[in-house]
C-alpha cells in the first residue's frame, strides 16, 4: 500500500466514524415531496465532508460540508419538531461582492419543523446558513452580500433566516443527541416500556440514578433497563433538561406530570 494510498484510506475511516449515527425509521415524519439539492456536494481536500448515511428526516444521504454541518444535522434528527430538512435546497441570485453582475449562493439547509402555536400545529420553516463564527469575520465582506440575499429569499417565501454558528450548534444539547440518538433505533417491549413509565411517574420528579436505585432485582436485571430509559428521553416520554450535560444524577419526570 503507498504512502497516498494509506492516507485516503485513513481519510476514509475517519469521514465514516464521523458520520456513523443511526436514527429510527419511525422518526421519518415529514412532507412527501422533499426538495432535491441545489447543489451536489462531493468530498473535500481542506475540509471535512460527507454523507450523514442513516438520517431519518432526509432525503438521501443528507451530505454536509463541514464538521459543524454535521453536528447540526444531528441535532435536526434529535429535534421532534422537525419534520424534515432540505441540505443546500436552492440556488439563490444575488449581487457578487466586490465586483459588478450577480452570484449564485446555495443556501447550507431549509428546515421544516411542526411548531404548536395556540394550541394547534404550524408548520414554519427556516433558512439555515452555518458557519464558523471566525470564518464570518474573516470573511464578512465576501459573505454579507450572500446574507442579505439569502435573507431576501427567505422572506420572499414566508420563511425565516439563521445564521447559526458553533456557539448555538456545540452545546450540551448536542453531546446528548450524539448519546441517546443511537438509543432511539433500538427494539424495546412495549411492556417494558409501560412499566418504566409507570415506575417513574410513580415517583414523581427524581433522577436517573434514584430511578435506578429504586428497582429491585440484580444489577443485570437493572442494566436491562436502563437503555429503556434513555430511549424514552430520546422519545420526549420522560422530561429531562437536555441542554445540560445528561448524568445520573440529572432530574426526570414523566411528561404527562
């Protein structure tokens, strides 16, 4: 193997450990006609690119082009409210910068989501640019011109605009999604799963590690159910406060309590 081949095959592995979640098909509730790409977007020398293989509320491989796409993709697949959303969903006109005539700008994802709004369901949608915070001050010149465009279109179509960058996208919610997200796509018995409804609202408000200490039988039969447990968090059947980090000792409680 060579020095250029070894390296591409690293590259490789690394893009695939990067991208190895798994969502449920259950999860997969969105819109019928899911909008194709704009743009397609291959793999890169200087960044990190690729395919989010197991997305549940995309269309295809759900490609991103940094790594902070990614996460935020995964936090798209860990937020209920969103149905679906759309990688790079349209090719947007507007003034180049620097230099007369216009450019054409590919918008990173449109994001549909089911919001509750007065008590019945709303579909909104939003037009989600994602960058790092020192690439826009960096570049802000250059990337003005394509806000403002973006923006434009957005409004044009009664969605909203974000710029999102890593002080919304890394946060504790995150770490969580990469942790219960896998617990979503497993296989559970519904007994099972009434049962630890029951015993947690049985207790009203506690935390995952009185939850458990409460149980009887041994630490086998225990760690049987504890994936149960994060499944539901996962599920939105058992509240926890998902924008701090998840321990044991974190507060849960039925949602209906």
């Amino acid at each position: 193997m060579t020095p250029e081949t070894a390296h591409q095959l690293k590259r490789l592995q690394t893009l695939l450990a990067a991208t190895s979640y798994s969502f449920p098909a259950e999860d997969a509730k969105g819109f019928p006609n899911l909008l194709p790409a704009a743009r397609k977007i291959g793999l890169g020398r200087r960044s990190l690119t690729g395919m989010m293989t197991s997305g549940a509320k995309v269309e295809g491989p759900g490609p991103f082009e940094s790594a902070l796409e990614r996460d935020y993709f995964v936090l798209l697949e860990f937020d209920q409210q969103v149905s679906v959303w759309h990688p790079q969903p349209a090719e947007v006109t507007g003034p180049a910068a620097g230099r007369s005539g216009n450019q054409k700008y590919y918008p990173d994802v449109l994001v549909e989501r089911i919001e509750t709004v007065n008590g019945e369901p709303t579909q909104r949608a939003e037009l989600c640019e994602i960058k790092y915070r020192e690439e826009i001050f960096r570049k802000w010149v250059t990337l003005k011109p394509k806000f403002k465009a973006c923006r434009r279109y957005a409004r044009q179509r009664g969605w909203r605009f974000r710029i999102l960058t890593e002080v919304e996208i890394r946060t504790p919610r995150l770490a969580n999604a990469k942790f219960l997200l896998p617990y979503s796509r497993r296989d559970t018995d519904w007994i099972l799963e009434h049962q630890v409804m029951e015993s947690v609202r049985a207790l009203g408000e506690t935390t995952i590690h009185q939850y458990m200490a409460s149980l009887p039988g041994s630490q086998w039969d225990k760690a049987a159910i504890l994936p149960v447990v994060y499944y539901l968090i996962c599920r939105g059947e058992i509240a926890a406060n998902l924008d701090q980090p998840l321990t044991p000792q974190s507060p849960i409680r039925a949602v209906d309590q």
